[in-house]
C-alpha cells in the first residue's frame, strides 16, 4: 500500500490508549499538512511504562493493520514516545572553544551538543541511563550576557546551559524491542514531556514562565518553561486512570461505569443530588453527588500536591500558570481546583498547529488526548536533540506554528523519512 504523498508516524504508548499518528503533505487547494489520529484502548500498560510485552504487542500490531487499512498505506518506521517515572532532567553546562578569526556557525553549536552527549555517555549513569533529549537552553559568548542565538558572533569560548532529558535504558531497549517488532523501526525516540509541552505553550506563555502537565491515563507528564526556555521535565505516576481506580473502589462499581460517571460529571457530581449507576450485578443504585464529588476531590488534590513539590524552585517565575492537557485535564473543575491550591492560574488548552503555509492558514485544533501524538510527530522529524521549534504567539489558544522555514524544513524530513 502506499498513500502517494511523504509522510511520518508517531506512536504513543499510554496507560490508556495506544495512539499512532499520521503527517503527511496535504494535496489539496490550501496546501500545508494534515494530521490524522487513530487510538484503541491499551492493553500490557501500567503508569505509562509495558508490564506485559505479549499483550502490549498484539494490541500494537492490531492498531497498526488498522491504521494501515484506514489510510492505505504502509507504516515502517516512526517516532516513539517515551513516558514514565523513570524519567529524570537536569541542568548541565558545556563550553568549547572558537577558534581566531572565526564567529559561532553551526558547525560550533553541534560540536557542543555533541561534547555534552559525549560526557554523559561516559559518566556513571550511563551504565544504566540513556540521554533521549539535550536541549540548549541559553548560550554565552565569553564572559558577555547571555543569548539565545550565537550564531554570527565572535568570541574565544561559546558555552551553553543544556536541559538533559535521560530515562532508563532497559526500558529503551524494551520499547524500541515492543514496536520493531509490531513491523515499525523506531527512527527516533522523544520524551513525552516535552513533546506535549510544545505544541500547547505559545512563545508569550513560555517567556512569562509557566508548567505544561499532560494528564493521561496513568501518569501526569510536565515540562516547566523558564525565561522561554526548557527548565525542568518531570513524570508523576498518578493521573486519570487512579481516578476511575478510587470510584470503582470506594463505590463498589465496574471500572467502565466508574469511567463513565467521572467522565460526564467530574467535580460538578457536587451539584447532584444523586447519580444513578448499574453496579457489577447490573443493578441500578443511586450514589450521592456529593460522595462521588469528594471521592474524585481527594485524589485530585493529591495529584496537585505532586505538582507543586516540582514547581518549587520556580515560585514566583511561572507568570503563565499551569497548562493542564491531556484526556484527563477534561475532568470537570480539575483546573478550578489545581488553581485554588496553588494560589496560580491554572487553564485547560488543546493542542494546536498551522495547517498551511501564509499568513491567513488556517489553524487545526486537535483533542487534548492527543497532545503528545502531535507533538510527538512535530519534534520527531525535526533533526537532532535541542532544536529550537519556532511556536506561534496566540494568547487565547497557544499552540505551535508550522510556517516559514520551519514549514521548509518539515517538508523536507518528510520527504527524506518517507
């Protein structure tokens, strides 16, 4: 099979849901790309990381037969999502020198990144960690204020502050293990954090400062902007899913009713009188709002808790507030909530990208389930570890913007990854 025009492939791999994701350059009148999406419900997952290899790949090979059939086309090779509380960032720094008579080129830049991949690939935690992500975060031409592009400037040494993104290598290896063998070569594997955190945090949100926290299924993954940089990606092992767990437990419920009633009402079950559900006999019973409301409260503010211990050392930086994404930012009340206790502002946003070139292109607004899909594809086909995405600066709904040279470029890595 073969759809006729380049594309590329994301697969995330939820607690929830397994998610394969589609690019590809549009052949319409306006030009640009479109996105596809297509989930089933996962199976083999828990937290965000594979606990049963067998049951995780038949449920990844039968989404990609479909997604295959849907889109007629062949799916051989994508990027990889990877998610969990193994993973881990820091902030390091690096320097090299410029040689006379030279200025900062690209050349300079790479040499850098690649001496910061070389040191820690030959530190002590590579025996068990492995980088997925190096990001330069802020550049400095000798003792000169810092910047955040070198290039074209003059000096004798360039240095730079890097947000190192690092997971376990085992897992890696498992992952990258999991979707070989579904049919598809992983070509490039992106942490989640940061792939949802850049396609819903516009330019004007990150140089205030402020949190992207995908909420999925069953972690709460979130990347922290400082100064309009990448500060701090962290993974909270408690997210929607732990939710369903406490209303199926405490109410004596089957898991999918649980679903449900956390789904239509939320917190708002406050404002119920009763909620009617079918217990695991089939038979109806009647739950006070209240109860149900509490019982969702409870975890919520935990799951909070988690957060602001991550948030710490930013007090007072994060003028944007949390960006709460993912299915479960979708729970009524959960971002009043999260406000409140955190004394910041707290929104629930939809991933959003340009669909075409020109100033007037229009915008597609994707669900927040699928946040780090279409992040994921977005950061996939970019080159390398660290390069700067350029985001569009929309106030009312932030989001990435797929134009100018970044356009250029994207079609030109579908058409090479294709």
């Amino acid at each position: 099979m073969s759809s006729g025009h380049p594309q590329i492939f994301a697969i995330d791999l939820g607690t929830s849901k397994f998610c394969v994701a589609r690019l590809a350059e549009s052949h319409d009148a306006a030009g640009g790309f479109s996105i596809e999406s297509l989930a089933v419900p996962a199976r083999g997952t828990k937290r965000g990381m594979v606990v049963d290899f067998a049951a995780a790949l038949e449920c990844l090979s039968a989404l990609i037969d479909e997604a295959e059939g849907r889109w007629n086309c062949d799916i051989t090779n994508g990027v990889a999502g990877i998610a969990g509380s193994h993973l881990r960032s820091h902030v390091a720094k690096g320097s090299v020198t410029i040689a006379p008579q030279d200025v900062v080129s690209a050349a300079t830049t790479a040499r850098l990144e690649e001496q910061m991949q070389s040191a820690f690939a030959q530190s002590s935690a590579a025996a068990q960690r492995d980088l997925l992500d190096c990001i330069a975060v802020s550049y400095q031409i000798d003792q000169r204020d810092p910047v955040d592009d070198p290039h074209g400037f003059s000096g004798s040494v360039l240095s730079a502050d890097f947000l190192m993104i690092d997971s376990d290598k085992a897992y890696l290896r498992d992952v990258v293990r999991l979707v070989n063998a579904a049919g598809v070569k992983v070509t490039r594997l992106v942490s989640e954090p940061l792939a949802s955190a850049y396609v819903c945090a516009g330019e004007d949100f990150r140089d205030l400062g402020c949190c992207v926290v995908d909420i999925g299924g069953g972690t709460s993954d979130g990347l922290v902007f400082a100064n309009g940089n990448p500060a701090l990606a962290f993974s909270v092992p408690m997210a929607g899913f732990a939710m369903t767990s406490d209303l199926s437990v405490a109410l004596n419920l089957p898991v999918r009713e649980a679903e449900r009633i956390k789904t239509i009402y939320g917190l708002s079950a406050a404002q119920m009188d009763q909620i009617m559900a079918e217990d695991i006999h089939g038979n109806q019973k009647a739950i006070p709002g209240q109860v149900v409301a509490s019982i969702l409260e409870a975890r919520c503010r935990e799951l909070t808790v988690h957060i602001a211990r991550n948030l710490v050392p930013f007090k007072g930086r994060l003028g944007g507030g949390i960006l709460l994404t993912g299915g479960g930012s979708q729970l009524f009340g959960v971002a009043e909530l999260m406000a409140s206790s955190m004394r910041i502002p707290v929104r629930a946003v939809n991933p959003k990208w340009q669909k075409s070139t020109g100033v007037n292109g229009r915008q597609e607004k994707l669900a927040p389930k699928f946040a780090t899909a279409l992040g994921l594809l977005v950061l996939g086909v970019l080159p390398g570890n660290g390069t700067k995405v350029g985001l569009s600066t929309n106030e009312a709904s932030p989001g990435i913007s797929l134009s100018g040279g970044l356009m250029s470029k994207l079609r030109a890595w579908l058409r090479e990854m294709s």
